[in-house]
C-alpha cells in the first residue's frame, strides 16, 4: 500500500505510545492505592477491626502450600489442598469456593496475556521477522 499505508502506520504507533504512557502511569500509581486500601480499615476502623490477622501466623498455617507451590512452580498443585486447608482455619466453604478458583483462573489470564507476547520479544531481539498471522495464532491458540 505504501504511502497511503504510512499515515495508518504512524497512527497506531502514536496510538501505542500513547498507551503505553498511560500504563506507565498506572503501573507508578498502583502500589500508592494499594497502599491505600490496605491501610483504610485499620485506619478507619483500628487495628482491632483485621481480626487478630497475623500474616507470619497465616504462612505458617499453609507453608505446606507454600513449599509446594515454590517446589513445583505451580499453583495448580495446591489448589483443592489450599481450600480444604482454609475451611479448616475457618473460612467459609462458600467464601472459599469463590474467592480461590476466581483468584486463580485471574492468575491464568494473566499467563495467558503474557506468554505469547513473551515469546515474541527474543524474535524481536535477534531480529527474526514473525508474521502478524502468525502472532495472531499464537495469541488466540497453541503456536
């Protein structure tokens, strides 16, 4: 196409830029809110309102989890272990039955959204050209 091509070029990389910006500015933002949230019930409520929570009690409840996590790499190992073992702390079955596999399959999308872009950047690097069907496939399935 050419020329006529090169306005639209120039546009998604300005588009791109852009983006990229606003996602840097995020990513400067978000431990500030994260800090933030964590910090509002204690600091409206007191600190009697986190319920006798202790973090270092709670990693030694679920080390076994933990180990093996960090042993095999994997959450996916853990996960029927980690609900049976937070019902017994005294977590609801319901509470659990939502909160951990929501968590979870999060954690999946996030691989997902990830890996394929990954594995574009050592093509990039050692200048190999991927074609953009070819990035398309690898996006929306296996490679």
């Amino acid at each position: 196409m050419g020329e006529r091509a090169q306005l639209f070029v120039t546009s998604v990389e300005s588009a791109a830029a852009a983006l990229s910006r606003i996602v840097a500015v995020v990513m400067w933002l978000a431990p500030v809110g994260a800090f933030g949230a964590m910090a509002f019930t204690p600091g409206k409520f007191g600190w009697h309102s986190l319920a006798g929570f202790i973090i270092l009690r709670l990693v030694r409840c679920l080390r076994t989890e933990l180990i093996t996590v960090i042993g095999t790499s994997s959450s996916e190992s853990v996960l029927a272990p980690l609900i049976e073992r937070l019902e017994k702390l005294g977590c609801s079955r319901a509470m659990v039955g939502v909160v951990v596999p929501t968590v979870y399959s999060f954690n999946l999308d996030g691989t997902w959204i990830y890996l394929p872009r990954a594995a574009l950047f050592p093509a990039q690097a050692l200048d190999v050209p991927v074609p953009l069907s070819r990035q398309l496939r690898c996006s929306s399935s296996r490679c």
